[in-house]
C-alpha cells in the first residue's frame, strides 16, 4: 500500500479536489491510504476566529465566511452543501465558549484547530465516493492515532503504530484521514503541530507498512533554493533523508522536519510531488544515494530567527556551563536550531517565534546574556559537502565579497550542511549569489 497526503492547496477548492481524485483513482491498484491537510489558510483563520472570541469581538462573521467558503466547494463539486452542517455548528459552539469562559488554553486551541482537517477529509472523502471509489473520512483518532499530552505539539505513543493497524485492518476501501490532529489517552483532542500533516502521512506510512509515502503539494518537489528568492532555482530529483531532515530542520518548507523519522525507521521513500502538475516527476527522498547522486543538494534559508548569545561569568569558568545553559533550552521547550561555541561562550540559533523571555531570564542569572532578532539562517547542504573545499570556499567567499556580516558560522558534525547566521536584510542577495556559484545560473 501507498500513503498519499495532499496538502492545504491541493484540497483548497473543487478543481484541486477534482485532480485529487484522479491521483487516487490513478493509485487504486496501490491500495491507497489518503491524509490530508485542512483547506488551505483554514487552520490559521481557525485560530485567528479563536482569538476573536477570546477578545469577545464579533467572530460570527468570520465564522460565517469559513462555513462559505466550505459549502462553496461542497455546491461546486453537486455534493450535499448541509453535510459539514454539524462540524460547523460544533465549531460556533466551541467559539461561544471561548467567549463565554474567556480562555483559550493549549488544549482548548487544539481543538480548535481540528476543525479544518475534520471538514476537509469529509469533503474529499464524499467527492471521492462520488467517483465512484469506496472512500470513507476518518477521524485520525479512529483511525487508531493517539499521542502525548503536548497540546500543539503532540507526539505519537508508543502504541499508536499497533492502534492504527488495529483500526484500519477490517477496512476494505481508501480512508481519508485527517492531518495534523489526534487524541491524548484522555481522548482529548491534540495537534502534532503547524505543518504535521506530512508527520501524520509517515506516521500512518510506517504503522502499516507503506512501500512510498507520496506527499502531494503545490510545488515540483524540493528545489536548490528557495523559488521566491531565487526564480529560476532548479528541481531535484533525489535527496537522502539526512539531506532532507537538513532541509527540513533548516526552514525548507517542504516536507515537516519530524516527516522523515518514521520513514527512516521503515526505510520507506518519501515523494514530493505537485498535485497540479501530476506528470512532474518531483523529488524522491531514499536512505542512501548512489555515487553519481551525491552533490551539493540545495540552499537552505530560514529568516526571522535569534541569535542568543551567553557568556560565562567568570567564576563559571568550569565544567557543566554548557549543560547549564542547555538545560534551561530544553526546559522551556525552545528548540535549538544552531550552536557555535568558544571557551567562554555560547551562541545559538532558536526557531522563529520562539519565546525566549523566560529562558534570558533565567541563563542572565549565571552568565551575560544578549539577544540578536531579526536575523536569517542560511544552509548549503549536501553529503558530498564532507570531502568538498570547493563548496565551503565558495560560501566563505562569496560572503566575503557581499561583505555580509556574519554573525555565526557552523559545520554540523555530520558535515552535511555549512551553515551561517546573517542579518535578514542581506539574506535575499546572499542566497541569489551562492545560487549562481554553487548551481549556475
Ligand atoms: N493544517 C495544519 C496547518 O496548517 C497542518 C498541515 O497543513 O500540515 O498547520
Ligand atoms: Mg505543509
């Protein structure tokens, strides 16, 4: 069997949904299992109609465009427009609540945000079935998927891989699951967090044992850099998975980072592919590549991110300050994304957004701490980068040339990625430039 998981914009209206029947239909002989997304921008206006609520200013409209905006798919593709009425009605129940209470906990948000992937599966799963395909929506909690207690950021139980086996084994046709959500073991409703659809597709791929994990979206598949800033940036037919979890890790938005972790443990490939353009062979993400695939693979670039910088007071100079310093990251649960270190001090990178009050607060307690917003992350990665001075001389020098003020540089233990910390307002330029001379024009 095969997982096919499309994403936001390959379910964001009837002629998407339409293609995406033709895909499935394509696969049967595959024994598909589909995952999708929400429809696009859905799960951000989910949590912006949250917000509304717990402001107590007028939500019912937004509500109301939401609840359009589905039905309008629903009418274009002659299906039933009253069938999402429930969901939708749960949905205003749970908004007035909000309201009401004037709390919106993690929990409370979760649930929130389900909304999008319940009402998404149960459009595709009906047009489906209108085809003619002996399709069924599935909750992904029925379908077996339980987590962690981690509101928006759950994580799968041990048992869930049993659990999903258990749930579809009877099932004779293609289920369509939702992305992104799941149940704790309280059967309260939990996210894997923003992008986690992929996550779920190698959950379920690896749970039942897929021979590809396809992941449908709106673009040829992973590209030497980043196409909005760099126009003309090249497909790439394959990567391994240590190249892709770089890519992943380092803001390329393709596949979520946790994506490849199931997959890796079942050795299961990885298919990027663009729904609406079907006949693009996209990118393939395998465990090993053969000696002719190896190369410098793609750019990287992340913006938005801080820099923290700590330095050691001086009476700290021993051992532990580096555990000190990463215990009080990973008690506040920031993820850290780069480290450069000295004998005296630290720098890390942590995603955007990150909140890092409570974490300066409590490192400035033992060291000097400064903080540097508004900066980018750009990656070179690549396997061949182990043994290649032409790369790491290229990137050097062209930084060099830009006269870029580098804030951080790093060369990851596993020397799959050269990466440097630079400020945002030069990250455009930077990437365009070590595009020409790492890909060609
Ligand atoms: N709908 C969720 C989000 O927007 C999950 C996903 O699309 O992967 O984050
Ligand atoms: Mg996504």
């Amino acid at each position: 069997m095969i997982v096919q998981k499309f994403g936001g914009t390959s379910v964001g209206g009837a002629a998407p949904i339409r293609r995406l029947a033709e895909i499935v239909a394509r696969a049967l002989p595959r024994r598909p299992v589909v995952v999708v997304s929400a429809v696009g921008g859905v799960t951000n206006e989910l949590f912006r109609l949250g917000a509304q609520a717990l402001a107590k200013t007028d939500w019912k409209a937004a509500h109301a465009a939401l609840a359009a905006r589905h039905r309008t798919i629903l009418t274009e593709l002659a299906l039933d427009p009253a069938l999402l009425d429930p969901l939708l009605d749960e949905l205003a129940g749970l908004l007035r609540g909000i309201e009401l209470i004037g709390e919106a906990t993690p929990r409370t948000q979760d649930q929130l945000a389900s909304f999008g992937e319940r009402l998404s599966v149960r459009i595709v799963a009906a047009h489906l079935a209108k085809t003619g395909l002996p399709a069924r929506a599935f909750d992904a909690w029925d379908a077996g998927l339980v987590t962690d207690s981690r509101f928006g950021g759950a994580r799968p139980l041990p048992e869930a891989p049993a659990r999903i086996r258990a749930a579809l084994e009877g099932f004779q046709g293609v289920p369509v699951i939702t992305g992104y959500v799941a149940k704790d073991a309280h059967g309260h409703v939990t996210t894997l967090g923003r992008g986690g659809s992929d996550w779920s597709a190698a959950i379920f791929g690896a749970a039942l044992g897929a021979e590809e994990i396809q992941i449908w979206t709106d673009v040829d598949g992973v590209m030497t850099a980043d196409p909005r800033i760099v126009p003309h940036a090249k497909q790439r037919e394959k990567l391994s998975f240590a190249e892709a979890a770089e890519l992943a890790f380092f803001g390329a938005k393709v596949l979520h980072p946790a994506t490849m972790v199931p997959a890796i443990e079942k050795d299961i490939p990885i298919r990027v592919l663009n729904s609406f353009r079907p006949e693009v062979p996209g990118t393939t993400v395998v465990a090993r590549l053969l000696a002719h695939e190896r190369g410098v693979k793609s750019i990287a670039s992340k913006h938005g991110i801080a820099v923290v910088n700590v330095v050691a007071a001086p009476m700290l100079l021993q051992f532990g300050f580096l555990e000190r310093v990463a215990d009080v990251f990973a008690r506040h649960e920031v993820v850290v994304d780069v480290i450069a270190t000295s004998e005296v001090s630290l720098a890390l990178t942590t995603e955007p957004n990150a909140r890092l009050e409570p974490v300066v607060a409590e490192l400035a307690a033992f060291s000097a701490v400064t903080v540097l917003r508004d900066m980018a992350l750009v990656s070179v990665v690549g396997e061949e980068l182990s043994d290649s001075q032409r790369v790491q001389a290229t990137v050097l020098g062209t930084l060099a040339e830009l006269g870029v003020k580098v804030e951080m540089l790093s060369y990851g233990a596993t020397r799959n990625n050269l990466s440097v910390v630079l400020p945002e307002a030069r990250l455009k330029e930077t990437v365009s430039a070590l595009h020409e001379r790492l890909f060609g024009r």
